[in-house]
C-alpha cells in the first residue's frame, strides 16, 4: 500500500497526491482505513420511542453494515448488529415497536439489549449458548436527538464532536424539528473528498457563490482547527440576519451568520439562525458519492434569510466545481497543488488526517 506523505507545515506543504482519488486499491482501503474506523450519524429523523426497533445499513455502500436501534421500556438506546446469530437473517426489516428481537427465519430470540433469550430445537446442543450467540453490540453516543455510532470505538466521540457541542452550548439542540420536506439527496460525480475538500474551504466563496458572497464579509472568514474536526466561522455583514448570542459564548459580540463544523470524515453541520442543515458525504465508488442534507428547523421566520438561504442554488455552484475538478485529477500534468496559508487550513487539516489514516 502506497504510503501518503503530508507536511505539518502549511507553507512548505503540497497537497495530497492524486493516487488517493484515482486508485482503486485506495478506495477499497479507505473502507475499512477510515470509515470504519470513526463515528457516523444514525439517520432517524427523531430519537426512537421506548420498546421501539428502528433497523438501518452503516453507510450503504461503503461499510454496508446491517444495524438496528433498540430504545429498551427503560428508555436505554441499544445499537445493535441486526444480524441473526445463528444462520444470518436480518432480525428487523422496518421500524417497529417491539419487546424483544426474534428472527423470523428460525425463531432465535434476542433481549432489546442484545441478550440471547431463546432458541427452538435446541436442547441437544452442546456447549450452547456463548458469547457468540448474543447480537454485537456497538457504542453510542448521543448529542441531543442525534445518535452517532461507531464500528471500532478506539477512537472517543468527544474527540469528534466535543468541540462543537462545547462551542455552541447555548444552541436548543433539543429544540430542533426534522424537516422531511426540505432534506434531500444529491448525486455527485465525484470523489467523496473532493466534495470534502470543497467544503472545507472558504477561498472560493467569491468566485463560486455570489449570493453567498454577499451574506458573508470575506475578509472576517475564519478556520479553526481541533483534533478530529473544525470549524469555518461565517461572520455576516451589517443589518444581515445574525446569531443573538448570549454573553457566555465565545463568540459574543461578533456578527455571526453561520457556524460550519466539520467532523472527520465525511460530516458537516451547519448552523444558522433559523436551524441546521447536517451534510453527510457518502462514497459510491472512486468517482461518485452521495450527499444527504438533512434539514432540521428552530425558527421558521428567519429562512429566508442570511447565509443560510438558497443552499439548493450554493449545492449546486459547489458540483458544478467538484465534478470538474474530478476529471482534472486524473490529468497526467497534474499530481500536487499547494496551499493557501489563510485561506486553506481547513483542506491541509483534511488531508493530514486522511494520511494519517490510509497509513496506519
């Protein structure tokens, strides 16, 4: 495997080679070299009722991992492999309410917790039940209404998203409303980190989104890093729809129109004053993804205003950019760039934590 060379330094640095978005074996590696190896959103548009199943695939395509939420009578949230320990059926195929997991296959029975309960025709097995025959089961963690798992949790959730929930505590995360009629999917072709890459950055802003552009007072534009995440802070120009902060935020006192966080790998929230649009960026192969915008609303009356206006016309501005930049990276005269130094940190960020995982 090839091994990914990436300088600390911003200003020395070059970006990441070309191989990782045109090669197979690179595609296929990141698998398991990346996302199986961080935190993902569960996508349900609400926490799931008491002594209710709520089945789902991890990133379908790419982990195609089959799971299931089980919130037990008591309230606890269970994530759980929705996989029949005995002969491999998928134990819940639609959102249910349920007081137990039982496989319709050959009636093997679960606890909501993932305890093997029962089995028929079992009695003459030796050495049974084991370890073996209760369902996996994986961490959760939980921010508000937002449920996130992980396949491996060597790595805390803290370290992904704990800064941002520190940055904005005083946002009524509780509070929020999915909005079915307002999220939606769309089809990119293009390499899932050069979407990423894209985001990443305000540098373009100018020359890519004009009504954009007008929302937010450029040379204000800023990018802070954390670990395994950052944050592009959106300041908007005067009289335009802002945050009302309160005082115990480190941003009082400043006009911010969006906060854009981003979370390794492939996350982003976005933060206005009417709500938050969640993006997650799902690979389909070295050419394609899938971008998920799912939309959640605290106040309807400001949404047609500030930077978080018009997002549909902005998507659109950024594929257009994205799927040319696809085809030239497979150009033969093209293998590095370098980067901007103020305007970039965010992509140089990205790219070191992209190395650091294809390597290890």
């Amino acid at each position: 495997m090839q091994h990914f060379f990436m300088d600390d330094n911003i200003a020395t640095a070059k970006t990441l080679d070309t191989d990782f978005y045109t090669g197979d074996t690179h595609f296929e590696a990141s698998r398991e070299k990346i996302f199986a190896q961080t935190w993902q959103l569960v996508e349900c548009s609400d926490l799931p009722a008491r002594n209710t199943v709520h089945p789902f695939v991890l990133l379908e395509q790419v982990l195609n991992e089959p799971l299931v939420i089980a919130t037990s009578a008591n309230g606890t949230v269970h994530c759980l492999s929705n996989v029949c320990t005995h002969r491999g059926n998928l134990l819940v195929y639609e959102p249910c309410k349920a007081h137990y997991l039982r496989c319709k296959y050959h009636g093997r029975q679960f606890s909501l917790s993932g305890k093997f309960e029962s089995m028929p025709e079992f009695k003459e097995v030796e050495n049974f039940p084991t370890e073996a025959d209760h369902l996996a089961q994986l961490p959760v963690f939980q921010w508000g209404k937002f449920l996130f798992t992980t396949l491996n949790p060597r790595l805390k959730p803290e370290d992904f998203f704990g800064e941002m929930m520190q940055r904005i505590a005083w946002f009524p995360v509780n509070d929020l409303r999915f909005r079915a009629d307002m999220s939606r999917d769309y089809s990119v072709k293009a390499h899932w980190a050069l979407y990423c890459e894209n985001y990443l950055e305000g540098f373009h802003i100018p020359f890519v989104h004009a009504g954009l552009n007008q929302a937010l007072d450029f040379g204000e534009y800023t990018t802070e890093l954390f670990q395994y995440s950052n944050l592009q802070l959106g300041i908007g120009k005067k009289g335009d729809e802002c945050f009302d902060l309160p005082q115990s935020s480190p941003d009082f006192g400043k006009q911010v129109a969006a906060y854009y966080f981003w979370v390794f790998p492939n996350m982003m929230f976005n933060f206005y004053p009417w709500g938050l649009s969640i993006n997650i960026v799902k690979p389909l192969g070295k050419e394609a993804c899938k971008v998920t915008f799912l939309t959640y609303v605290l106040d309807e009356s400001k949404l047609e205003q500030g930077a978080g206006v018009g997002l549909d016309t902005v998507e659109m501005e950024d594929e257009e950019v994205v799927e040319h930049v696809q085809i030239g990276v497979k150009s033969r005269f093209y293998k590095h760039g370098r980067y901007s130094v103020t305007r970039e940190q965010g992509t140089h960020h990205f790219h070191r934590l992209l190395a650091q995982f294809m390597n290890a």
